[in-house]
C-alpha cells in the first residue's frame, strides 16, 4: 500500500509499505481523510527525538474500517478515533483523564500512523460518526478536542462567564482558529487572534469574524484581557499572554514550542493570575467534539484544504515555506 514517509529532516517520500496485519481486538481502516498537525511539522523539521526517520506519522483521520476482529465494530463502518492508545487500568483511565494515562502509546509516534492507505488501531480508541457528518469534517476531531478540552478546563476556572470576557488567542494555526470558532459558538463577542501570518489573519478575519493584529507591529495592550489562550507557547507569547492577562484573568498554556522560559511570577503572584496547563483531550472530549462538529458548531469548515496523499512531500514543503493560508491542510489517500 501507499505511504507517506518521513525519510529524514525536512523530506517526506511517497513509499510501498506493508498492509497492516489485524490483531486481536483491532480494526484495519481505510483512511479517507488525515489533517497534518504542527507535532507532525515538527517531526518533519527533525525536532521529536520520539518520532524518527522511516516513520509514518498522521494521527488525525478519519475513515471506513475494511476489517475487525473487534465485534464493536463492522465493515463499512465510518469511524474516527483517538490517536492516543491508553491502558484503561491507571488511576487516570479509571478517572475518565485517560490523556494522562501513565501508560500511554500513540498512533504516528510508537506505532505507524495514518498517512497512509490503510491503518490499524485498537478499536477501543474509535469512535462512530454519526451520517451527516462528513469524513473530512471528522478528521478534524483530533484538534478540534484539542480546543474543547483547553476551553473546558479553562471554563471551570474563569469567575465569571466566558461571554463576558475579553479574549485574546496568540497564534492563528489550527488550534487557535478552532478555538476562536467555539468561543464564537459558545457566544464570546470580544475576541482578537494575534497572529504574524499576513495569509493566516486574512483567513480568520474571513472565517471567524473576530479582530485580529499583527503582534509584530501591533502592542498587545497590557493587563486588558481575563482569559488568553497562548497557541504558540514559544518564550515570546507567554511573556505576551502574562502581559496581556488582566488581574483575576486566566491563561491557558497550549502551545508548546519552547520547553522552559523565565516568567514574571510578581505578576502572576499579585494579580492573582492563574497559569493553566493542557495536553491533548480524553476519549470523553473526543465524543463531545464530534458532535459538536456533526452541529456545526465550528462554522462550515470551508477554510480547510484538501490534497491527495500523493501531494503530501508538496504539502509538508508548503506548510514549512509558511506559503499556506489555510490553518489545516487534510490529505486524502483514495
Ligand atoms: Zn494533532
Ligand atoms: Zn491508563
């Protein structure tokens, strides 16, 4: 079957591989649809000791299962499913926060992922999709959950509704543009994406209808917003984002580009600042976010681009050159 391979840093290759074997209490699907993500790009730039040359990455698909040994699910079945595949035994799998399961593995990392024709996976990390949600629509279940578990943590926090919040996204990719779609859906009328990207705002000033600025020409004001979401988490925005938070406001710690960085803990201390950590979504957020996007909750998704598997090395590329606008590119293998 076809593939799309990581070969080394900065080179995706097309190659012959394997049609996956179907193990016990497993499914082989036939991918219909799989979203590059920025973990995927940064596998691509040779920057995750985890994920190494040879690999098949791609871990937000969706797709028809062509064969079980799971009696759950059946041929012909539409699925998507979570990338992470968790023991079920831990005391955070027996809490339902089965993201921080103690024991976990992931699809495109420690077992081949879905860039490719077919993939197995165990069948207790699917999940059904209901008709009138589409396969392209599904794969981006992955990071839409990435939202809603951020938001949902976040919400338990805030001590005032979300809707009366002033709100600032630093980063305009995937995560962050899903994120604007649901606080608009959820009701959220203040909000501003800071975004360097001149394609990128454009997209989201069409998509969102939100503000946006260019934090490279623009100051965030400072102590002005109760809840910022830092996209990026790079040594700049969460010096932004501590700026930008208002006393008694919350910050969501999302993105993860730099590992550690020296924060201004006066300000978090006396203003009272609560600095929220997230990773990934449960199984739980997962369900919750497939039907949110079977009722549209995230618009109609028409800022999505869609490829064949065969133009993903020219996606990767694209992606790396900063040459698309759209926050999500999907690859198609049939
Ligand atoms: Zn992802
Ligand atoms: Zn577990």
């Amino acid at each position: 079957m076809k593939a799309l391979v990581y070969t080394q840093p900065n080179e995706m290759q097309i190659l012959d591989r394997p049609y996956p074997s179907l193990d016990s209490n497993e499914v082989v699907l036939k991918i219909e649809s799989v979203g590059i993500c920025g973990s995927d790009m940064h596998a691509f730039h040779g920057h995750d000791p985890r994920r190494n040359p040879g690999i098949v990455l791609g871990h937000e698909f969706a797709g028809i299962v062509a064969e079980s040994s799971a009696p759950l699910f059946s041929l012909g079945q539409r699925v998507t499913g979570n990338p992470l595949i968790t023991c079920g035994h831990c005391e955070y799998c027996l809490q339902g926060r089965n993201n921080l399961c103690a024991n976990r593995t992931m699809v495109g990392m420690t077992r081949p992922g879905a860039f490719a024709e077919y993939m197995s996976i165990p069948a207790s990390s699917l999940i059904a999709i209901p008709e009138e949600l589409s396969l392209d629509a599904a794969a981006l279940t992955e990071p839409a959950a990435t939202a809603v578990h951020a938001i949902n943590l976040s919400m338990r926090v805030l001590v005032r509704p979300i809707q009366e919040c002033r709100v600032l996204i630093l980063g305009g990719g995937a995560i962050g543009m899903l994120s604007a779609l649901l606080l608009k859906h959820y009701g959220v009328d203040d909000l501003t994406v800071a975004e360097v990207n001149p394609l990128r705002r454009k997209a989201i000033e069409e998509h969102v209808s939100c503000k946006t600025l260019n934090p490279t020409e623009e100051k965030v004001s400072d102590s002005s917003y109760e809840f910022v979401m830092d996209c990026v988490g790079a040594v700049v925005t969460r010096n932004s984002a501590l700026a930008a938070i208002k006393p008694g406001g919350v910050i969501m710690h999302v993105g993860l580009q730099d590992w550690s960085s020296e924060i201004d803990m006066r300000k978090l201390t006396l203003a009272e600042i609560t600095l929220l950590g997230t990773y990934t979504y449960s199984t739980v957020d997962l369900q919750a976010t497939v039907n949110l996007l079977a009722r549209n909750a995230f618009g109609d998704l028409s800022w999505v681009e869609k490829r064949s598997l065969d133009e993903g090395p020219q996606a990767f590329m694209d992606l790396h050159a900063g040459k698309i606008a759209a926050a999500k590119v999907l690859l198609k293998p049939f």
